[in-house]
C-alpha cells in the first residue's frame, strides 16, 4: 500500500543527511548568493538602472552583454581552474565583485553614457561565472 506519509519523511530524513556535508552546506549558502544577486540584476539593475535611463529597447542588449561574457569567463575560468588554485579564484572574484557592487552603490545612472551599462552587466556576468564555476567545482 502506498504511504505518502512515510516517502516524505524519508526525503526530510536524506535532505537532513545531505546537509551534514560541509561541501554541501558552503554549496547551499553559495546557491542562495547567486540567486539573491541574479535576482538583483534582473529586477532592479533592469528596472532601476536600464530601463528609467536607456529605455526598455536597450534591455535585452545591456543582458546580451552579460550572458555573452558570462560564457566567455565561465569557459576560461574551467580551464584556469585545472593549473591554479581556487583560493585565488575565489578572492579575485570577491574583490571584483565588491568593486562593482561599490560602482553600483555610489554610481548615478545617466543615459548620455549609455556604454557603462553595457561594461557593468558584463562584468556583473563574469562575477556570476566565477560563483557559479566554484559552486560546481564544489560539487563535484
């Protein structure tokens, strides 16, 4: 007979032992990062930033340009990462994405230079493929 009662405590049971991984609960807290500042590129960054000054016809482009250099970074980052350590990939990728998030803190968006728009959704997409590529390195 079929308990759904039970099959759901089995999972909490192999969730809970799941996270009594030390990799797996670095790996959970850098999965919740990544959404958290994802969620902040797609909502306000777009919104806020790109939208109220370039207009909505610039949005895809401005997200072009990150995906773009996500890609470019995430496939060379896979490669830097068989010869160098991940500790230096890891404190490279905080300061940069410190520094960007300090440019976005203290920047006032003007459309009479629209390229900047373009340069920081880029290099917001290369910090997301340094925490992504060390999430995955984490999990496997």
């Amino acid at each position: 007979m079929y308990q759904e009662g039970n099959e759901t405590m089995a999972a909490m049971r192999a969730i809970g032992q799941g996270f009594k991984d030390p990799v797996l609960r670095i790996s959970a807290l850098l999965a919740f990062f990544i959404g958290v500042e994802q969620a902040f590129m797609y909502t306000d960054f777009s919104k806020f930033y790109v939208v109220c000054t370039l207009g909505l016809h610039r949005l895809n482009l401005v997200f072009l340009s990150m995906g773009l250099l996500q890609s470019i970074a995430a496939c060379t980052l896979s490669m830097l990462l068989r010869t160098i350590r991940r500790y230096y990939v890891i404190f490279v990728g905080f300061a940069f994405h410190a520094c960007l998030l300090m440019v976005q803190l203290l920047w006032k968006p003007l459309g009479d230079d629209p390229a900047l728009f373009y340069v920081i959704s880029a290099a917001w997409g290369v910090c997301n493929a340094v925490w992504e590529m060390m999430n995955f390195t984490l999990l496997t």
